[in-house]
C-alpha cells in the first residue's frame, strides 16, 4: 500500500514540472534557430554572386522570399512533372529561384519510376509557361538520367521545356561500363542523345568498376551518343583504339566515325565502328602481325575481327620486308579468319606473286601470304622466279598456294592464257604463253614446282624467239586441247601433246625471200623439248598431216609449198628454234606451183631447202613431165631435182619439152630411164647419165647420158649413143617402102632450130643391110620427124649387099634419093658392074646407077658415070 502511494506521488510531481520543461525546450529551440538563420545569412553574404555561362541578365533583383529546407512538386493533371529539394531557395519578384545545394528531378510522363536526377551546389531556377522551366547549374554539377547517363561538369544549363542539359565547361561522363571526357556538352535527355564537342575521350571497360585497361577508347572533337540505338557519332578527327584477345590491338583514325554498341549482361559493348573520310587503321593481331588500312569508308566488326572498306582501299600487311599489299574500291577483310573479299579493281601483290581482277575472294595464311582466291572479271595472277615469270589471265581464275606462299594450283575458265616469261638476261629462254578459249589448269608439284598445264577449247601455244637472234623463229602450237608437261625442277617444257584439228606454226623472224611461215595440221601432235629453254626439239604429228609453206617475200618459180603425209615429224635447231627439217611417212606428198612429189617417205632440210624422197616409189612431175626414181633430192631453193638409181622419166609430148627432144610424134609421150638424173627446173635443164634410154612409141636414144635443154632448145647424148629416130623412104622396083635407120655414135645433139641432129665420132647408120659410118653426121629432119637431108663428113664408108662406096663427105637428098660422094677421090665399087672414083660422084639410088662423077686429084680431066642403087641411112 506503501509502495503504490509513492509511485503515484513520483508520477504526480512530474506532471506538475511538465509545462516548466516545455518552455527550456522552446527557448533552446528559438536559439537554435536564430544561430543558423545568422549562420546562413553570414554565409550567403560572404558568398560571391551567382555567374555562368548563358546567364540571363535581365533576372529581377527583388528578393521576395527566403526558405530554408525548400521542396516543391509540379503536378500536371495529377500527374508529377518534377520535383525541386534544396537546402534555401530565395525567390524573386520574377519567381525566378536561387537555389543552394539544389537536387531537381524530372519524371518520365509516361513512367514515373523513370526520372532525370540533377544535383548541384547552386542553381538558378526559371520558370516558363505550360510548368516548364530552366535551370542553371553550377559547382560540382552531377546529372543522372532516367537511362544511367552521368554527367559531372562545373556548370550547366537545363532546360525542362525540350529536357536537354548544355555542358559549357569540361566535363566528365559515364554510362554503365562506358565513361569519358570533353570539353563542352549537350545532352538531349529524353531524346536519349548526348552530344560532346572539343577533346572528346570515350573510354570502355569490361566493367562498371572501370577496372583494368579500357577495352577501347575512342578520341575525336566531336561525339554524339544516342543511347536509343546504342551508337556514337564522332567527327572532327577520330582516332579509335581496341584492344582485342590475347593482345590484338586496332587504331583506327578518320575524319567522322559511327560507333555501334551491344548490349551485353546491362554493359555496353563496342561492336562496330564504320568511320569516314581519310580512314586510317593499323592492327596488329594476337599473333603480332602489323596491318595497315585506308580508305575513304571503313566499317571495323571488333567482336567479329572484320573490316568493310570502300574506296580507295588500300590494305598492307604482313612483316615490313614482306608485305602483302591488297587494294580495289570495295573490301571486307576478315582478320581473324584471315579472308578477304576485294570488289572493283581488286588486287593482292606480294613480292613475288600477284592477283588482282574484278573481284577477288582470297583466304590468307598466318604470316598474311596468300594461301588461295577466287578471281573473276578480267582476272590475272603472276609469280616471279628465278629466271622467269609466270603469269596466267582468264574471266575466272582460282588459284592456290603452297606453304612456301608459291603457286600450288591454277585454274583459270574462259580466254584463259598462261605466259611463261624469261628473265631479260636470258636469251636463251623462250617466251611461252598458252591461250584456251575455255579453260587452262595448272597444277604444281608439292615442293612448288610447275608440274603441268592442261587447257579446253581452241589452244595455242606459243614460243617466242629468244631475243636478240636474228635468225631465230615463233613456234606455235593450237589444238582444241593442250596437255603441257614440265621438268622436275619446274623450269622448262618438257614435253606437250596437243589433240584435236591441231597446228604446228612456225615463223621466222626476219622477212626474207629465203623464209617461209610453216603450218603443219594433224589431229594431234606430241612435241617434245630442249632440257632448258621452253624450245621444242621434236614435234610428231599424227596422221593425217598437211603442212602448208608460205614464202615471206613472193618471188617468181616460188609458191606455197605443200607436204601431206600420214605421219609427220619436225625437228628443231636448238639455237635459233627454226624448223631442222621435216621427216613425212606413209604416202607423202609434196607441191609447189605446178610441181608436185610423193613418195612412201619424205624428209625436207630448212637448211637447204631440200625435200628427199625415199622409200615407195618416189615420184615427181609438173604440168610438162613426170619422174621415179629411187631417191629424189628437190631442192626448192635452187630449184633443182636430184635423182637416183633407177630413173624413169615421162615428158607428156616432145612439145612440153618445148620441142627440144628429137621425137616427132606430136602429143605422145617421151620416156627416159637412166641410173641417175639431175632436173634444173629455172634454167630447164634435164641431164640423165648411166645407162640412159629415151624413146617415144619405137623410136628411142640410149646413151651414157642425155641432156634436155629446153632455153637453147638442144637435146645431147653423150657416150655410147644408139638412136633409131627415123625412117628413111626407099623406092625399089618402083615401090617405095620407109625401112627405120639406126644410128650410133660417140657423141649425138639435136638442134630444135634446123631440126638437126649431129652425131660424132664414130658415127655408124644402119638401115637394113645398108651402112654408113663416118666421123660426122648431120641429119635434117622435116616437121614429121622425117629424113630431109643428110650429110656425112669424115672417112665416110657406105656399104650394102655386093656394094661398097668410100668417100670425105657425102650428102644424101632424100627428096630424090641422090647421094652426092666427095673425096681425093671418092670411090664407088660394086660386084656386078665394077668400080668408079673421082673427085664428085652423084649416085641414083632409085635407079642403082652412078649417073655422075667429077674429077680427082689423080684423074682431074675424067669423068665416070655409072647406075647403081645405093641403101643410104
């Protein structure tokens, strides 16, 4: 009872001092009060006035109200527009408000958990219609938009009415893993865009730490972020540096750029870079290989290591002694997998290799070297070598390299042409290009040697001349295919086969009247070559062959010269590559104007100019005779014909020797047999020797040599001469009959003009029983080829059936059978009616009487005169 009583009076007497203490609380609090009031108005005194950048001036001066703790929410249709917190706001009769230690945030209209968060130490509010308003922000101004952006600058302009912050000082920034400089700003905060003018640094790390190296930094003096579409417009001198893995770096300079970013885990990424005018980009890869870019438009993939350029593309990579240098109008390089796709004037040139074209699609080796491509639109590749270039040229072109970064493959499609070129020094080696309407494919040994060429569609190949050697000549070789074979150190032509209405064309060098352009066709050809030089040694072409010889300089007794056969072999000389010589087989032919030669085998020497029949029957002839023999040499460049062995000649009529054989059947052919011959066609010259035999029908010359020489129109038999070229008319018992007279001599020629023939030496005439000989003889013969006249001079000895006459010189007149006898003296002696002599007898021969004598030296005053009949050849 005790105890309860007293806490009732404990409890009493503090209600009792109650008001007492209220009022020391009042009291303290006042003084409070009144100590910060002077505190703030002491401070706001000391302070310098409110400047900045863009300041209005015309502000009113006329302070209406002073507030500490001030707070103020804008509403429109119940809907909050911003919100306004500082620690004292003095307001003006303008309702202008400055403001200390300010924080303003605006809220998203659409979402009001969505704001803009302003914080500075001074600020100057200003109203504006429709609850709009700008402020104007100074001393460690910090700007947080509703999409992370952070702005940190000295002094800023906000305006509510289009919510954007101008930035006038240096400032910082930074937006999740992204964070910067520059000297002045503009920040469109709804619209999400930020544009950053003068020394502007975008920095990206990998994370909101922005710990460890920036992934990328990005310079330029002028950058616009819209944080929309994640991009960042630079210009006024970009300079873009990236680090990728395992220490790859991109620089990347130009004069404007665009910078994509991804989003990635809320961090923001720098995914593609597209930078204009004046681009500029050096690379060095994981594997520390420097590349260079320009270009007027370049767009850099960081994630996928890849390069778009356009214009002007220049790209230079690789070690700085062995650089692969790439340039065309249009280009995507990938770098990390080391391809590259070249549009428009493309090209990729390496020290000693080559590839350029309308496109190109190329795949590159670690050490930047090519590795292989596709090239189409006037496509071209070259290699340089040791003694030569190699070049190949086609629409479409694929090519591949070896390790050693030397061609590996070829295969070039439509007007396709490879060209194998020497060194200047070489002059033993010869040009070679190889051209295919289709296709050409080159395949190269593992060890990078040329190994094989093998084309489709209409081919050639083509030799040049060494320079330097005038007597040199231009091979080609054209077929519908050429397979080319190389040797084992790749240098040289080994050997090629060409199929398919084939060519063999050979020109010399210089024009001369001694030169000839050759054009051998076969439906294949099989060539092999020299050990060096891409000179062809042999070249066999199959059957059947045509070779057609065209002479540079036409001059008169030439033409185009024409050998076919059913199998052709050509043989070159290895210093000046001309045609050696020809070697036909299997029913050769061989023509020139209206002279033509077959033969079963024919070998043509370009040397001489000399074709040599063998083997068959070798035969020549024009439009005037025809030849056999066993062997024929034709020499087409003296024009002559040598034979041997076994001659048989055929002159088409006594008038195609233009009257120069002593044969007078008109139109019927004249044959010669001898062991040898030799034919001058430019002069006209015909000589037969051993054993030589010419007759027309029964009439015939055999001789040890006969000679035709149409110009002088004489024929010659020389040595052991027989003839039976005539008959001679006889009248006996008043019938007259032509008995034929044989003649041999040591030596016959007749004598187109006079229609003479002249034997000499030993001159024996036969006919029938009848004989003369003497030491001369000259028969005339009349337009038939008959006897007009004969005279016989020297030791003339005329002998018949019981008769016998000697004289120095007889002349027989067919016409009336009179044989006039001279001598000192001539003598007549018969068995019947006795002798007679004297210096002239006249003898009737169709009578059998001597009807006149003459005087002699021994009996000069007597005369005799006697009948007889005489037989006279």
């Amino acid at each position: 009872m005790e105890q309860g009583e007293g806490k009732e009076l404990k409890t009493f007497g503090l209600r009792a001092r109650l008001p007492r203490i209220a009022g020391w609380l009042a009291a303290g609090l006042a003084l409070l009060t009144l100590s910060l009031s002077l505190a703030f108005i002491f401070r706001s005194r000391s302070q310098s006035e409110f400047r900045m950048r863009g300041f209005p001036t015309e502000l009113s001066k006329d302070l209406i109200a002073d507030v500490a703790g001030y707070e103020r929410t804008e509403f429109d249709s119940g809907v909050r527009r911003y919100y306004i917190r500082a620690d004292r706001a003095r307001t003006f009769s303008d309702n202008h408000q400055e403001l200390e230690n300010a924080f303003i945030e605006v809220f998203d209209p659409s979402d009001e958990s969505r704001t803009d968060r302003i914080t500075s130490e001074k600020a100057v509010y200003v109203p504006q219609e429709n609850k709009n308003f700008t402020a104007y922000l100074s001393g460690n101004v910090n700007i947080v938009t509703r999409d992370s952006l952070v702005i940190n600058g000295d002094q800023v302009t906000y305006s509510k009415a289009d919510d954007t912050a101008k930035i006038d000082e240096p400032l910082q920034f930074s937006r999740f893993n992204l964070r910067g400089r520059a000297d002045s700003a503009r920040a469109g905060i709804s619209a999400r865009r930020v544009e950053l003018i003068g020394n502007v640094e975008v920095l990206e790390f990998a994370n909101v730490a922005y710990s460890g190296e920036p992934r990328s930094r990005l310079n330029s003096g002028f950058a616009a972020y819209d944080q929309a579409v994640e991009k960042i417009e630079l210009g006024d001198g970009v300079r873009v540096f990236a680090n990728g893995d395992r220490g790859a770096t991109t620089e990347l300079k130009s004069t404007n750029a665009t910078i994509h970013l991804k989003l990635t885990n809320n961090n923001r990424e720098i995914t593609l870079a597209e930078a204009r005018d004046n681009v500029e980009i050096h690379s060095i890869s994981a594997d520390r290989t420097p590349t260079s870019l320009t270009a007027s438009y370049a767009s850099y993939d960081k994630v996928a290591d890849k390069f778009e350029l356009r214009s002007g593309v220049k790209i230079s990579t690789g070690v700085a002694d062995d650089l692969t240098q790439i340039t065309s109008e249009i280009a995507v390089y990938d770098q990390r997998s080391l391809s590259v796709e070249l549009s428009d004037a493309a090209q990729i040139k390496q020290p000693s290799a080559l590839a350029r074209g309308s496109k190109i699609s190329a795949n590159l080796y670690p050490a930047r070297k090519l590795k292989d491509a596709k090239i189409t639109g006037n496509a071209y590749i070259s290699q340089s070598e040791d003694e030569r270039t190699i070049e190949v040229s086609a629409e479409e072109l694929s090519v591949a390299y070896s390790p050693k970064y030397l061609l590996s493959a070829a295969k070039a499609r439509t007007s396709a042409e490879a060209i194998l070129t020497p060194k200047q020094e070489n002059n033993d080696y010869s040009r070679a290009k190889l051209s295919a309407a289709r296709s050409i494919d080159v395949g190269f040994r593992s060890d990078g040697t040329l190994e094989q060429m093998f084309t489709d569609g209409r081919t050639t190949l083509q030799m040049q001349a060494p320079n330097g050697r005038p007597d040199g000549a231009n091979r080609s070789v054209i077929a519908n295919v050429i397979r080319a074979f190389f040797s084992s150190d790749g240098k040289n032509l080994l050997r090629a086969e060409a199929e398919g209405n084939a060519e063999l064309v050979i020109e010399p060098v210089q024009t001369t009247s001694e030169n000839y352009k050759t054009t051998v066709s076969a439906p294949r050809f099989d060539c092999v070559f020299f050990s060096r030089g891409n000179n062809a040694r042999e070249c066999e072409a199959s059957s059947p062959t045509r070779t057609l010889r065209v002479p540079l300089v036409p001059s008169p007794g030439r033409g185009d010269q024409v050998l076919t056969s059913q199998r052709l072999i050509a043989t070159f000389v290895e210093q000046s590559h001309d045609v050696e010589h020809l070697e036909a087989s299997g029913g050769a032919k061989f023509t020139e104007l209206d002279r033509s030669a077959t033969a079963d085998r024919m070998i043509f020497t370009n040397s001489d100019g000399v074709v040599r029949l063998r083997d068959g029957e070798p035969t020549a002839w024009d439009s005037r005779a025809r030849l056999k023999a066993t062997e024929i040499d034709w020499d087409t460049r003296a024009q002559r014909s040598i034979l041997r062995k076994n001659i048989r000649a055929t002159y088409y009529s006594p008038e195609t020797t233009s009257g120069s054989v002593p044969f007078g059947g008109a139109g019927r052919p004249v044959f010669i047999t001898s062991d040898n011959a030799e034919i001058d066609h430019r002069s006209k010259t015909a000589t037969f020797s051993g054993n030589a035999r010419g007759w027309q029908e029964h009439n015939y010359i055999s001789a040890n040599r006969l000679t035709i020489n149409e110009n002088d129109g004489r024929f010659d038999a020389d040595g052991a001469v027989e003839s039976l070229l005539y008959d001679v008319s006889r009248t006996e018992n008043g019938r007259v009959s032509k008995l034929p007279v044989s003649v041999s001599a040591s030596k016959m020629t007749y004598f187109r003009d006079g229609r003479r023939l002249r034997y000499e030496t030993n001159v024996n005439v036969r006919q029938g029983n009848d004989r003369i000989t003497a030491q001369k003889a000259d028969i005339f013969l009349t337009a038939k080829n008959e006897i007009e006249r004969a005279e016989f001079d020297g030791s003339v000895n005329i002998t018949q059936p019981g008769r016998r006459a000697t004289a120095d010189f007889a002349n027989y007149n067919a016409a009336n059978e009179f044989v006039i006898l001279r001598g000192q003296p001539a003598r007549v002696f018969d068995a019947e009616q006795g002798s007679s002599e004297g210096g002239e007898i006249e003898v009737d021969l169709r009578s059998k009487r001597v009807v006149n004598q003459g005087g002699s030296s021994e009996t000069p005053g007597g005369r005799t005169r006697s009948v007889y009949k005489m037989k006279v050849n």
